[in-house]
C-alpha cells in the first residue's frame, strides 16, 4: 500500500528525515516510536503534504501513485488519513457541515453524487457511537470549546466518517485520561479491516497495549534505526530509548 | 469624458439647488421647516463637504463619487414600477409589510401610505409633513446635527423619504420592509429623508434594502433619525447592494430612552463606496443596545463603518460588533467611538471589529476610541486585521475539502458571527444565502444590479 524509499525532508535549512525506509501493507499495523525530535511528526507532515516540509530526495509510492505530486486534499480523497496530534478549532463552521462537505468531496472524487441528507445525518449518529459520542458533536463548531478527550474522539469519528484506507495517527495518546484513551483505541480497532493499515505515531508504549501493531519501528535522528516486532515497545518502555541513541551512534 | 468639479463648485451647485427652487422648498405653514433649511444651507455652506482632511473622514475620499455631473430630482420619478416583481425578486416570503421608494421618494403605488389599525402610520415624510405637521416638527431634526456638510445638506434639500411613527404601547404586527430603489435614465445625486418615531413601549422590526436597478451614476445622502422611547423596542437591519458606481451616504441617529433596546445590522454586500454613520445616544437608564455591521468588498470598493454610541445614563450597555471581508484591491475603516458621560456609571460598553484581508493589496483601517468620563464602567475593545487561518485551512484539505472550498467555509464563518443576529429567521436566511453567493462569485460583479435573479 505505502512505500517510503530513502526518504529525506527539511524544514527551513534544517534537515530532519535523513533517509526513511517504510513500507506498510494493507492489513497491517505499524507503530513509529521514537524520542522527541527524532522526525516522528515531520513524517506525518510528509506523508499528508504539509506545504513548509521540503522533500529533497526519494519517493513516496501509495497505492502505485506518486504521493508526492498530489495535493492535501487528493491524497485525502484517496485514502489518506491523519489524525492531528493538534486538532484545530475551527469557529463558524459546524461539524455536520464540515463533515458533510468532507463526506461529498470523497464521494465526488469516486463519481458518486451527494448523499442525501437523511442518510447523511444517519451515518453521523451511527459513527458517534464509535467513540461514545452520541449527540456532542451537532449543533457545534469543529473542535472549538472540545476538551483534549474530545477533540481526540472527534478525529476518530472523522476516520470512521470518511473510512480511510491508510491511517496515520499523530500521538493520539497525548493528553488523553484513560477512559478517552480506551474509547479512541477501542474505535480504531473496530475500524480496522483486512484492506486498510495504520500507521500510529507515539513517544509512549501505552497506546500501544490497546491497539497492538504487527512492526514497530524505532526512528531516531530522522532515521529508522530499528524494526522489530510488539514486543519491542515494552523493551522501550523498561530501557527507554537511550540503548537505541547508543546503539545507533556506535552504527 | 467624465467632467470633475472642484469642490468649491460643489458647494455653489448644492447651494443652486435650493436657491433656484424656492418655490418648492418653501411650503406654507411650515416655517420651523423653511427656517430649518435656511439654517442648514448655511451650515452646509461654512462646513463644505467632507474631505480626506477633516479627522472624520480621513479613511475616505468621498471625492470621484460626489465630482460627477450628477442631476437633482425635487419631484418624484413618473415611473410605473410593478412592485409585485420587485417584492418578488427580493427578499421572498418574507411575511412583511412592503413599501418601496424610488430615487429617495416615496412610491406612489405602495398599497400602505398613511394611517393603520392602532393609530400606526407608515408613508411618504412629504405628506406626513401636510397632514401631520406637529407630530413631525416634534422629532424632525431633533437629534440629527449639522457638524457634517452632508448632514446640513440633507436638511436643507430632502423632499420625501420614510416617516413611521408607533403610538404608546403598540407593535407593529409584522416587519415593515423598504426598498431602496435607483433607477434612473441620467446620473443622479438623491437625498434622502426618514424619520422613526417609536413612542413609549411600542415594537417595530424594519429591514432597508439598498438596491440600484439601472447602471447610471449615484450618489445617495440619506439621513435617518430613530426615537425609540422608554420601554420600547426595535429590531433595524440594512442590507446595502448597489453597483459599483454608486456611492452612498447613510447617517442614522438614533435616541434610546428608559429600558429600551434597539438591535440593527448594516450588511454591505456591494457598492462603489459607503459610509456610514450610525450615531446613537443612550439617553435612559437601562437602555440596551446592539451594533453590528459586515461588508464585503472586491475590486476598488470602499466600506467605512463611523460608529459612536454616547451613554448619557446609567446603568446602559452597548455592544459594536463589525466585520470586513476584503478582497483584490478594496479598503474599508472602522472607526467606532464611545463616550461614556460622567453619570452613567455602571456602564457597560464592548466594541469589536475583525476583518479578513484576502489580499496584500487590500487594506483596512480601524481605530477604536474611548472616552470615559465616570468612574464605575466595563468597557472593551478589540481589533484584528488578519489573514485566513492556515491551520484551519490545512485541517479541512487533509479532510479532503479542496483548498478553494474550504477558504469560502472559513469566510463564511467568519461573516456568519454577524449574520446570525438577524432574528427574523427567514431573512436570516435569505442573507446568509447572498452572502454565500457573493463569496463564491455569483452575485452579479458587473456594473449593474446584483438582485436581478437570474
């Protein structure tokens, strides 16, 4: 589904990703761990066409296209999901209207015509109820006035609105109480098919006892340092990652 | 060729237009009226017009649109207008009473015109001045002043306009909806009159509607007064849609007794250049007011929103909220003031103003001023001229919402904080729709009219 290949970015004069080497296949659940600063985020930004993130070498091969040369949006409306490690407010527009120009422009892109809106108020309800939030999201604006829990909750209601096929989800964990974090992972859980991945990006092992991924890799100075399987995040979480910093400065 | 006159001209040419039809500006029986125009030709005269130098002013040079040749109209236009279709081309189902006015006059087709159940009167100022005499002596030009030359030039030359007058304790049943109208064959210069008198706990609604019909040359110098009395409410939107080429004046003053409340929105979606002067006192404990204003301008066009709102007593609120949206090379200003007089304490008094830059071309001025001469007041204010949120912009495309899409539901949002106090629901409606449309493009951006529905 996605291929990373020698993968190396920028932002201003500094370089972050320094030669990224990925690929996830449909089915699959990848985490990226890492330290802080190690490029985890900027990825993220690269793989959903954050304009101030300059890709200087390699390719980005999803679903056999170039995802380079598509904008933001096409590569939304082609599957590609994030879900923000800080979800904006946006004031003035609701959610139903939101999700309803975001649920259209997909089906417009897949030749489909707009769905009616009975049926489109239906899918609402029924994709609240993912992340226990029944009736908390009409009649506001997006994620403004939403507690951390909720503006969490609301990018995995989004994923389940817009049924993605390739998810990246951003220290989904950060800032969240167990409970919200139970229900968020219980939600992309639930969402997950045989035809879809996941690609969850976290400092900490904790998300990961909740949503449990086939290959973790550790990336460390804008480079994946190490791949493994599960059992590498509660290595991570006894040693913390200086074994790694070690480890890759001896390479 | 387009003909430019100097000012000093300007001032002559005005002054001709009293001083060569006397006959019709002097009426018999109504020497407060004559020697109220006598005394404001020659406020007129010493004030001059307003220019980019006056302090009031400096963000708007009224100069291309008042140095046409324009032609003055004393009589009204001898033009059969079928009101049905242009009711019917505004503002649908809206559940009003319609009264339409051309070129400032008040049409002579408008199946209201004088008296209503209740002792209520809505109809030409002209004929109420004939039959109604000392009712409108009691508040003409009660609270208007004539510290600008197009104010004492209103004064002196008005022939008709809107008089609405509310008895103690009435409401009117339904919203009172007036249609601004310019049609003309040659360039016109209008002035134009109106008078709102709600006596003691009486309710009114009213909507204005600003429209140009045919692409001549305008300029409108409208002034209207509102007395609103203790206990009483009114509910006041404007919605201004003129062409390019029509430059427009509106001064409204506005007295508030006891435990009033007046809510107004002034909503400009089109035209060459606007200025608007709202003034209003709070002049009764507990009185209550609410000022909001949007515009959204394109090409060179020019929006100046002149608020004052002076609270003489204690114990009143007043809230500005005004918007701009500004695209290509157009301007606008804000400029709101509040006096708060040394009795009213427990004063209450916020301001607001934000607006959009969609270009780095466009520009905007805002300047909020403050005078506060009691001791125990809530005052605010708060100004912001800014771009679209990036943030917000990136959220909505990684939603898969086109880049183009999403900055019309961010606009739209932004203007919609305004929008949303309208309270008569369906012209709430109406206007959230027109103002969509005009931020997606599809109001007419010509040179003629934007309502002609097509």
């Amino acid at each position: 589904m996605l291929q990373i290949k020698n993968l190396h970015a920028k932002i201003g004069d500094k370089e972050i990703l320094k030669g990224i080497n990925l690929e996830v296949k449909a089915g699959e659940i990848h985490a990226i761990m890492g330290p802080n600063g190690s490029g985890k985020s900027t990825l993220a930004g690269v793989l959903t066409g954050r304009e101030f993130i300059e890709v200087t070498q390699g390719e980005i091969i999803y679903e056999g296209k170039n995802l380079l040369e598509l904008s933001p949006e096409e590569r939304a409306r082609e599957g590609v999901f994030l879900s923000f490690q800080y979800p904006v407010e946006i004031p003035g527009v609701s959610m139903v209207n939101f999700m309803k120009t975001a649920v259209n422009e997909m089906r417009k892109h897949k030749g489909l015509p707009a769905m009616p809106a009975g049926d489109f108020l239906k899918l609402m309800r029924e994709k609240q109820q993912f992340v226990e939030m029944e009736g908390k999201l009409t009649g506001r604006s997006v994620n403004e006035g939403f507690s951390g829990g909720e503006k969490k909750k609301n990018e995995i209601f989004q994923m389940a609105m817009l049924n993605p096929k390739l998810s990246i989800l951003d220290e989904t964990d950060s800032g969240l109480d167990i409970d919200a974090l139970r229900i968020v992972a219980t939600g992309v859980n639930k969402l997950k098919t045989a035809e879809n991945a996941t690609v969850v990006i976290t400092h900490y092992q904790r998300l990961l006892d909740y949503i449990v991924p086939d290959i973790i890799h550790v990336l460390y100075d804008g480079r994946i340092v190490k791949t493994a399987g599960k059992e590498l995040a509660l290595e991570l979480e006894e040693k913390g990652y200086d074994w790694i910093k070690k480890e890759s400065a001896e390479l | 060729m387009e003909t430019t006159i100097q000012s000093e001209q300007l001032i002559q040419l005005y002054s001709d237009v009293y001083n060569n039809n006397q006959p019709i500006f002097r009426l018999q029986n109504t020497d407060w009226l004559n020697s109220l125009r006598i005394q404001s030709l020659a406020d007129f005269k010493k004030l001059g017009l307003p220019t980019k130098k006056s302090e009031r002013y400096k963000y708007s040079n009224l100069d291309p649109f008042l140095a046409k040749p324009y032609s003055f109209m004393l009589t009204p236009s001898n033009i059969d207008l079928d009101t049905n279709e242009v009711f019917k081309c505004d503002v649908p189902e809206l559940g009003t009473h319609n009264v339409l006015l051309l070129n400032g006059f008040f049409y002579h087709k408008n199946s209201i015109n004088g008296e209503l159940p209740g002792g209520i009167w809505i109809g030409s100022l002209k004929k109420a001045i004939n039959e109604k005499p000392e009712l409108v002596e009691k508040y003409l030009n009660k609270i208007a002043t004539n510290d600008d030359g197009l104010i004492a030039l209103n004064s002196a030359l008005f022939q008709d306009g809107l008089f609405v007058y509310i008895p103690k304790g009435k409401t009117l049943d339904k919203p009172l909806q007036v249609i601004n109208i310019l049609l003309s064959e040659a360039d016109l210069f209008v002035t134009q009159r109106n008078l709102v008198v709600l006596e003691d706990n009486a309710h009114a609604n009213l909507v204005f509607c600003d429209h140009t019909l045919t692409s001549k040359n305008y300029f409108t110098n409208s002034l209207t007064e509102m007395f609103v009395g203790e206990g009483s409410n009114l509910d006041f939107n404007n919605l201004q849609n003129e062409h390019d080429e029509a430059g427009r004046v509106s001064s409204i003053f506005v007295h508030q007794g006891c435990s009033s409340s007046v809510n107004s929105s002034t909503i400009t979606l089109h035209s060459g250049l606007v200025r608007n002067n709202i003034k209003i006192k709070l002049d009764g404990e507990g009185a209550e007011n609410n000022t909001t204003g949007l515009f959204l301008t394109d090409k060179t066009q020019h929006v100046d929103n002149y608020v004052f709102v002076e609270h003489a007593k204690p114990h009143c609120t007043s809230n500005q909220m005004f918007k701009g949206v500004l695209d290509d090379q157009s301007t606008g200003a804000f400029n709101g003031r509040i006096l708060v007089d040394r009795d009213a304490q427990k004063t209450a008094a916020y301001q607001k103003n934000s607006n959009l830059l969609l270009t780095s071309d466009a520009k905007m001025n805002t300047r909020p001023q403050l005078e506060i001469y009691a001791d125990d007041v809530k005052c605010s204010h708060g100004a912001t001229v800014g771009q679209l949120d990036q943030e917000a912009l990136f959220y909505m495309q990684a939603r898969g919402i086109g880049k183009k899409e999403a900055r019309l539901l961010l606009m739209y949002a932004f203007a919609h904080e305004i929008i949303q106090n309208i309270k008569i629901e369906n012209l709430r409606f109406r206007i959230d729709e027109m103002v969509n449309k005009r931020l997606r493009g599809e109001l007419s951006r010509c040179h003629n009219c934007a309502i002609h529905c097509n």
